[in-house]
C-alpha cells in the first residue's frame, strides 16, 4: 500500500493534541429512534406485569433533497414514508419476542401499479439482563449505532432502514458498547451475486464526569465485506475497514427538567482511518484518513453545528458521500478529489406536536450548506421529516 500523505498525519497529530479545546460532535437523531418498550426489562419490581403483549406503531415520512454540484456526490430528492409495525411478547424482565412488517413508499413512484417500494418482515428476539443486552434478527441498528457521518451515512435512515443480524450491547456507568454484525445478502450455490455483511463497533469511555461537565473517549470501527465461495460471480474478495478515535466533551447548562433555554454546548474530535484489505484493490486509493471537527449548541428546540473536515485519500463504503475522497457519481469519467477540504454548518429544529401521549409525534426541519475549500464551491441540503412511534399495552399476564 502507498505511504500516507505526511501532511495529513501530521496535521491529525496536532489536531489530537488540541482534544480540549477542539472537537466534532454528532446530530442529535434521538427524534428518529423508536420509543424504549412499556416494560421496564431493567427493574424486576416493576409493578407492571412482567408478562405482556404489547403494539408498536412507527411512522417516518421523509423529505431529503441534496442540490450537489460537485464532482463527488450527486444531488437528488427522496420524498416518501415508511410505516413499522410490530407485536412484542415480553415472557418476563428479560426476554421479550417480536414479529412485524415494514412498508416504504415513495412519492410519485405511481409506475408501479401503486406497489410498495419495499415490503420486509420484522423479526426480533431480545434478551436483556442487567448492563448487557442480547438481540438476534433485527438489530436496533441504523442512526442507534450513533457512528460519525463519514463512517455511517445518515440516508441509510431512508435507503435502508432495517439491518439483520445479530447484536451485543453494554451499558454501565462509565462504558458504552454495542457491536454487531448486519448480513446485508445472503448467497445460496450458483448465486450470480455476492455474499455481503457488515461489522461495527462503538465504544465509549468516560474519563471525566461533574455535575456540569462530561468528557470521553470514543472508539468507532466499521468493515465491510463482499465475497464468497459458493456463487458464480468470480469477483475478486473485497475487505474495507474505517476506524476513527477521538474525544468528546460537553458542558450541560442544566439537567433534563431544568427551565434553561440552553441544553448544552459540545465539543469532539475525531482522527478518521480507512483501510483497503481486498485482494484487488477496490478504490483508487489504498489507505487514507482525516480529521473531523465540530462545534455544537443545544437548546430545547434547536442545534447549531459547525464543522470542519479534512480527508487525504478517505474512502468508507458506509459513510457519507461529502467525505469521500473517490467520486460516486452516477455520470461517466468521474474525477476523483484525493483532498477533501470542507466547511460545514447544520441546522436542526425540533417540533414537538401537542398529542395525547408526549412526545409521540415530531417534526424535524434540517439545513446543511457546506464549502469546499479547495473548489470555492457551495453545496446544500434540506430535510423535513415527521416521525410517530408510540406503544400500546394489549395485553398483561398475571405471573
């Protein structure tokens, strides 16, 4: 593999020892998540019953439009909904089963019949005991994994939602942790496909907490794998792996239930790596990697998020498309960009609907304009999203 660009290793290095007075943060995509379960699989004492049949209702409608000039990403609108619903069966504190179906529709896709777009089962089973957490079938996966743009990209939250696989999550204290493997396609013999998965991992270390302030240390890892031995494609094996290492911190203004129109006000940092592990190589480039800068503020309602990127020859199958370094678009003799030198501003707004339940329906308005610094050009996105998830107790069992 070539050297890596000494410029770009040296710059990581001085933005690493700046830690605490730069850093990256992530959006906050909470209002995407489905709502914790009625049974609190935490607290045996519980004075629900343990054992329950419970209906979820999840309702996402997206409006994403990217006006891209640029040689990298390509601009586009995605306009649509997607509605999952599911029953539970929670046979104590720990276990709970599920089984449920998955629509996507988009607008203005009316040349086919009125179909779906997608129809996909749901399967889950759950198992939960006390800081560690146990899932096979469908993971909490998605934007939940909460990775860094340039390692996961936010429109899988559209493109694809559900992941399967099998999925191991830690809570405690002071440590978070959730890995998984998603069997994105499955090969069969004389498949003319090939077999495809993913992996990831996301740790997060605190190393200072007060009543005001917290500070950790996240380590991020995503790999992709494309091959196989029973299918017919003779593609050469593909194997790519990301990785990023930083710090974040953040200063609360106040607690959950605090009056402060303030929430918070984070700084992160992140070194970003990629690796070409393939037996061919599958980019231009072999090995890059980048720095990841963010300033953000919180209020009840709003985020405010600036940020800075810089990749030398980065490429990440998964992540987002700005910060790539080899072109995806759809156009013939495409040019790639070794050195991607971005400025970046988020605007996110919240709106909580009044409703019966808290909390249950929301709209979501962002604004992303980012500069590139080595074009001089301005790019743009949007997006207005409507989400409702909410649960229903059908049902409760006597233990």
């Amino acid at each position: 593999m070539k050297l890596i660009n000494l410029k770009i290793v040296f710059s990581t290095f001085i933005a690493l020892s700046l830690i605490p007075f730069l850093g990256f943060a992530q959006l906050d995509n909470s209002s995407f998540y489905p709502k914790k379960e009625l049974l609190s699989f935490s607290d045996s004492s519980s004075k629900i019953n343990q054992r329950q049949i419970n209906l979820e209702i999840d309702y996402f409608g997206f409006f994403r439009n990217k006006e891209f000039f640029e040689n990298i990403a390509d601009g586009y609108t995605l306009f649509g909904s997607q509605f999952l619903s599911k029953l539970s069966y929670s046979a104590d504190t720990t276990i709970k089963v599920s089984a449920g179906i998955f629509l996507r529709k988009d607008f203005g896709s009316g040349n086919n019949n009125g179909n779906f777009n997608q129809i996909q089962p749901y399967f889950q089973f759950l198992y939960k005991k006390n800081k560690h957490q146990f899932i096979f079938g469908n993971l909490e996966g998605n934007l939940q994994h909460n990775l860094i743009e340039p390692l996961f990209n936010f429109e899988k939250i559209i493109n694809r939602r559900l992941e399967n696989g099998v999925q191991y999550k830690y809570l405690s204290k002071n440590t978070s942790l959730d890995t998984w493997i998603d069997w994105v396609t499955m090969i069969y013999p004389y498949s003319d496909f090939d077999e495809e998965l993913h992996f990831g991992l996301n740790i997060e270390r605190n190393i200072f907490a007060s009543k005001n302030w917290k500070s950790t240390i996240p380590v991020q890892l995503t790999a992709i794998h494309k091959g196989g031995q029973i299918n017919t494609t003779g593609n050469p094996l593909i194997t790519v792996f990301n990785a990023a290492i930083g710090n974040k911190t953040t200063y609360y203004f106040g607690n959950d239930n605090s009056d402060s129109y303030l929430k918070y006000i984070r700084t992160h940092l992140y070194g970003v790596f990629f690796i070409d592990n393939s037996s061919v190589p599958s980019f231009t480039f072999e090995n890059g990697m980048g720095i990841y800068a963010n300033l953000e503020l919180a209020t009840k309602k709003h985020q405010l998020m600036f940020s800075y990127w810089r990749g030398q020859d980065f490429v990440a199958p998964l992540g987002g498309d700005i910060y790539s370094s080899a072109s995806r678009i759809f156009a013939p003799n495409t040019q790639d960009e070794p050195l991607r030198n971005l400025l970046i501003l988020r605007v996110l707004t919240n709106f909580s609907l009044p409703n019966i339940a808290k909390d249950d329906a929301k709209i979501v308005f962002r604004a992303i304009p980012y500069y590139n610094l080595e074009t001089q050009e301005l790019n743009f996105s949007t997006g207005l999203y409507a989400t409702f998830n909410t649960n229903f107790l059908l049902k409760g069992f006597k233990n």
